[in-house]
C-alpha cells in the first residue's frame, strides 16, 4: 500500500469535503466581466496556466501564456517514447480520484473517456524484505510469513489497520471540520510535528512507520492527514489514451494565445503594468501586460529576476517551499507474462516507492512495468546515470516479477527533481509550513497572481491545478485582488 492508497482507507463522509471549495467552479461558469477587458499573461501552460486562460478568455480578456517548453501540461505528461505499439505511461499525474469533481468536469467537457487506474481483478505482488507474497488486489499478505517486526497489536489489525489504528482519530477530526478553511487553525499544532515523529510518539514499530509513511515520515502530520481524508475515495481513475489528453485538449483551445520555448528571465511590475523578459530560440522578448497569473513551481521561480522584491512573506514562501523529488522507471516487455499467473502487475514494497503495470488495459501482448518513487530514494536515483537507474529498477523488477529480464526489451526513466522547469513533482508540507509557507501560497503580489497545484487544497492533484486557475483568474476578472 502506498501513501495515495489511503484514499480508500478513510470514511466515506469525507465526500463532503469536496463540494464546498468548488462551488461556482465548474467550467462554463466563468463571471461577467468587471469593466474593460484587461491585458493578461500567464506564465506557465500546466494545467493551471490553461484552466486560467480558458477562464478569463471566456471572460473577453485579452490572454497571452508563455511556457517554456514545446509542449502543454506541466507536470501532467504521457510518456509514448520509446515504447513500442503504442503502448504509454505516466510520467507526471498519474490517479483522478473519483471525488475531483472539477477534475472530471473537465474530463466531461472534452469529451475524454475514463477508465479505472487499478485492474478490476487479478493479484498483486507484496515484497518485504526479499519475501514475496502474491496477493488478492485490495487484501493484507500473511504476516505469519513474512519477516516483518510488527507489535502485538498491530499484527492483530494487520498492515490494512494501521492506518486507522493510528491515524483514525485525527482522520475523523479533520473530516468533521469544513474544507474551506484549510488549513484549519484548530488542527495548527498537527502542523508543528512530523508524521514520524507523531507515530514515534504513538508508540508505532519501526516496520508500522515504514508501511504507513512510504518515504514520507518528515512530512507535517497535517498535510499527511489532510492528504488521507480529503482524498476518501472508492474509485480511481485515468483518462483513456494517456493524462495528458487533457492538457492537450484545453491548449488547443488556446492554440492562438499560447507561445511555447518562451523562457522567463526576468519580472517586474509598477502600479500600471506587469512587464516580463524572456528568451525563445535564443532572442530575447519583452511582453508588457496589465496583469499576470504565475502558474511556475516556486523552485523554479525563485531563481528569476523579479522587481521589485517580493514582499517579506511572499519571499520566504517561495524560497522555502518544498517539491517532493519523484523519479519514475519503466520496463517494457515482449509480453505481459505475469498475467498468465493471475497477477495484475502491481505491488508493494518495503520502499518509498509504488509499482504500478500501466498498460493492464491497453491493446497489444507488450506491456509495462513501473515504479514511482518518493523522496529520498527518489532523490538517490535522481542522482545517478540513466543506466543505473534502469539496472536498479529491472533487479527489483525481477524480484516482484520473476522472468522480468527473459522478457525485457528497453526501458526509460523520469527525473522530476533534474527537469529545469520543475525541480520537484508536487508539494509537500514540512513541519512549522502551514504557518509560515501556506499562508503566502496564493495572495497576490501587487499586480501578480498565482497559480499551481501548490496553491491550492489539493496539492499534488490535477485538481488543485485546475482549481487555482480558476481561483486566480476569477480574482482578475472580479477585479477582488
């Protein structure tokens, strides 16, 4: 089980804490225009950037969106190279819980299909400490087989109860509180200690904080709590085709306002306009507007020129934000064979890390094997060769699917923390943040908005993508901020 896996562990009355942050958010309900049309740029063609921009174009405003790469989307990319017979995997945003009405709003008005993310049957591998169970999807492996150090008490629940032998009392807390003031500050002092640190004090075992933490342990207990219950949910999903038919969808929308390689170097804004200095095929621009919706990671906005200096809080804000670093390795293989022996392709092991079979669903006799990694083993991949990475991942491969190597034909590997124009997968809430960091998050800069999954509720999400585009741009075509 992994860290997004306690979606489906928590009660279902945390349904509710989807529709009260949403209201008035649904696309197709963008607000008249307050005034005359104003100039806007958007630096960013993520899923944010884009939601904006088909919000305040929509609106009558005039839309100009720089990114700096040669395609839309952001952190919601589909690798289809260098795999074989059209076979794909996700390299960014991988899950669209069925909760993400927004999400799926979208998904609906480009008339993209879903399909479930986990296989509806078949086994999954479990993998702890060289040991391998294969087990029905959804069920906890015999422990009585398994050299796993668990309590007394936690081998009665099983790896399945911990969460909510642990984590179920400040689950049911924070499900009963309402979403639209998060982060609540009755809940501050769950923000001021580790994930670790709170199991440590529950008197959890080493092998309990392992499973439940998946690499996460100095994550603020808020954020991890807030991550299981807001994200309650009965079903998974993933667009037909590849995620990022979605972003590609929603630019071609805006094919006419959108000007990719455009790499910014440098911001500034007076009390009339925004102005923004950027390089594309190695000539240096200048767009002036009126207003502007940043959409980039804070760790790559940090090391843009801005003028004049952000404010105190803002500042600190962006300098200390923190990206999980996530690598991802895919193996692709002849044909699907553990199929033949009743497994689904996925698993669970004794790492930061999820193991996912992608292509279960997808035409064809290939298939695909990958794993997603989390935090400081994803930083230690991070930093070795490209044929490193696919060694170590096609050992433990072999492990969960014995006959991997017999089968293997290439493989590839993913680097959020090396790519230039993220540095980071998704944000995480570190100890102290939801006081000095999250605050500051989304609050205007003068005549800047912001934008991103990190300037949301639902960070890490497409969703909390979508949701602060349409926050921002609405806060321009109100003129509220």
């Amino acid at each position: 089980m992994d860290r997004r896996q306690f979606l489906q562990l928590s009660s279902m009355a945390a349904l509710s804490l989807y529709t009260s942050p949403l209201r008035g958010l649904q696309t197709g309900g963008s607000p008249a225009r307050q005034g005359p049309a104003k100039k806007v740029m958007i630096l960013g063609a993520g899923i944010s950037g884009l939601a904006a921009g088909l919000e305040l174009l929509q609106a009558g405003h005039d839309v100009t969106i720089l990114e700096a790469q040669l395609r839309p989307g952001g952190r919601v990319y589909t690798l289809r190279a260098p795999f074989s017979d059209g076979l794909y995997a996700e390299a960014g945003a991988g899950r669209i819980p069925i909760t993400h009405t927004l999400t799926l709003d979208y998904v609906k008005r480009f008339k993209l299909e879903l399909d479930p993310f986990f296989p509806q049957s078949g086994a999954d591998v479990f993998l702890w400490r060289g040991q391998r169970q294969v087990v029905p999807h959804g069920h906890d492996p015999d422990l009585t087989h398994l050299n796993v150090n668990l309590t007394t008490e936690e081998r009665a629940v099983g790896f399945g109860g911990l969460a909510k032998k642990y984590l179920g009392p400040l689950q049911d807390k924070a499900r009963a509180l309402p979403a639209e003031a998060w982060p609540l500050p009755s809940l501050a002092a769950w923000g001021n200690i580790s994930l670790g640190d709170y199991l440590r004090q529950q008197r959890a075992s080493p092998d309990a904080i392992l499973y439940l933490s998946q690499g996460f342990e100095s994550d603020s207990l808020l954020d991890f709590v807030h991550d299981s219950v807001s994200h309650a949910v009965p079903m998974l999903w993933k667009i037909r085709g590849g995620n990022d038919r979605l972003p590609h969808a929603m630019a071609d929308a805006l094919r006419d306002n959108i000007r990719y390689g455009a790499v910014v170097e440098r911001i500034a804004q007076t009390p009339t306009n925004v102005e923004v200095t950027y390089t594309n095929a190695g000539s240096h621009h200048r767009l002036l507007a009126d207003r502007m919706i940043c959409t980039l990671p804070f760790t790559v906005l940090r090391d843009i020129e801005v003028r004049p200096q952000w404010s105190t809080n803002k500042a600190f804000a962006i300098q200390n934000a923190y990206l999980s670093p996530v690598t991802r390795a895919y193996a692709q293989t002849k044909t699907r064979f553990w199929e033949a022996d009743g497994r689904n392709g996925f698993a669970t092991v004794d790492q930061p890390m999820e193991v996912w079979s992608p292509t279960y669903n997808q035409p064809g006799k290939r298939g695909i094997v990958m794993s997603y990694t989390y935090e400081d083993l994803a930083r230690e991949y991070s930093s070795m060769s490209e044929e490193a990475r696919v060694q170590r991942s096609l050992d433990l491969f072999e492990q969960i699917h014995p006959g991997m190597r017999d089968n293997f034909e290439g493989a590839t590997t993913w680097s959020w923390l090396n790519h230039p124009f993220s540095k980071g997968a998704f944000m995480v809430t570190k100890p102290g943040q939801f006081r000095t960091v999250v605050p500051y998050l989304a609050t205007p800069e003068g005549r800047i908005h912001f934008a991103g999954e990190h300037a949301s509720p639902w960070s890490g999400w497409i969703q909390g993508a979508l949701h602060s585009g349409v926050r921002a741009a609405r806060e321009i075509a109100r003129g509220t901020a």
